[in-house]
C-alpha cells in the first residue's frame, strides 16, 4: 500500500534535505505529557525572533549573537505552565544554530527542534534563493495530532514565513540588527551606537508576549475541548 504524499500549496515546493524529520524528541515528550490533554505548542523562530545574529565570529569561528530582552522570563514561565511546552523552528541549520539553542534552553527539555536540515519548504515566492516558509500540518501530522490548528502557536518576526497557517501565528517586530551593533561594518558613530543600544533596552515584544499567555492560561482554557487557541490570537 503506497503512502499517499502530503499536497504542497501552489507557489511552495519541498526543498532537497538530507533527512525527514525524527520523531525521538516527540515520541520521548509525548511519553511523559498526558495524552488525552496536550499542552498548547509553542513554536519559536530564532533569528530576528529571540535573538540577534551578527556576521562577525568569536575566536572559535562561531557567530556572535544577543538574546532578545524578557527570553528568560518567558521561557521560564513556559517552562512551569500546566498549559504550554516549546519548540523551536529555525530556518537555519543545526550546525550553525545548536549552540545558540543550547545557551537559550539550558537544561530545559522542548518538544521539538525543527531547522533546515531536518524539514524545510522552499519559498518561490521568497525575495532570495535560501527563502522559506514554515508549514504547521508537518509537525501535525507527525504528531498524529497530537498537535493541530487549536493548540499550536507559531512565533515569528516574518510574515511570509508563517503566512500558510496566519491564524495560528504570532508576528512580532524583528530584532535583526538591533541588538548587535556592529560598528566596524555599520560605521556607526558613536552617538548612533548609543542610539541602538537605547532601542534594544526599549525592545518590549516577549514581554508583551508573555502577557499575551498569561491571559490564555487564566481564561482557563484546555476545561473544555471545545476550546481554540486561535481565538486568542
């Protein structure tokens, strides 16, 4: 019996990866979570999401990066709740971004990691060649449905990356460049270098995101399975 494909939307096409997605990190979370009452995923992009990635490198060839303001916060709170769990989806690969993700998590355990080299979908309509676009119905059905449209949110600073599913999506400002001021390449002034620095501490938006599911967890939500995150959003 042949397995019948996944369509792919008009304007979308699978890129060339070297591996399909491993299920070992979900079937291990799905394990320990209650299987009748999963937790709402959260699904976080990197760059120009939660953190900042310059072009420059340290002297052991990796990118100097920042964390966005209020990562912490959030993620320790996420972390806690009875209602949510994380993931991350980057459109980088793993090579450039694990040490990012390790300095972000810690020892905290995710339900997924998902980046360019284990599933990605090449963006035709993307403005350069390495675009992409994020597709949910691929965790969701890897996931069994586990996962589905009412309990999963997609973080991102693109908009044409998360614009298959837009009711499940959380769009927030980019931080890409603001929070590492590369003076060198910039030719900032210092005055100007002072002027970014003042815009990252100013940078409220996992602040406000985290007050946005402090809401969702107090409007008792996952009482009823009638209930739908993307009510929320």
């Amino acid at each position: 019996m042949t397995k019948q494909k996944q369509k792919t939307p008009k304007n979308v096409k699978r890129s060339i990866v070297r591996a399909t997605f491993r299920q070992t990190t979900l079937q291990k979370y799905k394990r320990m979570a209650d299987p009748k009452h999963p937790k709402i995923l959260v699904l976080f992009d990197l760059n120009g999401t939660l953190i900042d990635r310059s072009k420059e490198r340290n002297k052991y060839g990796k990118q100097i990066y920042k964390i966005r303001p209020g990562w912490k916060t959030l993620v320790n709170y996420l972390s806690k709740s009875q209602l949510f769990c994380v993931g991350l989806w980057t459109s980088a690969m793993r090579h450039n971004m694990i040490h990012i993700v390790n300095k972000l998590l810690g020892k905290r355990r995710i339900a997924c990691f998902l980046h360019r080299g284990n599933v990605c979908l090449k963006d035709e309509m993307g403005k350069e060649e390495w675009s992409t676009v994020k597709d949910l119905r691929f965790i969701w059905k890897k996931s069994g449905d586990y996962w589905n449209e009412r309990n999963t949110i997609i973080v991102d600073d693109t908009p044409s990356k998360v614009r298959l599913q837009p009711e499940n999506a959380i769009r927030i400002p980019s931080c890409k460049g603001k929070l590492c001021v590369n003076v060198s390449e910039t030719k900032c002034s210092e005055l100007q270098t002072m002027i970014h620095k003042s815009e990252a501490l100013k940078d409220n938006a996992l602040f406000e995101l985290l007050a946005k599911f402090q809401e969702i967890e107090s409007s008792n939500f996952g009482q009823s399975d009638a209930n739908d995150v993307r009510k929320f959003l």
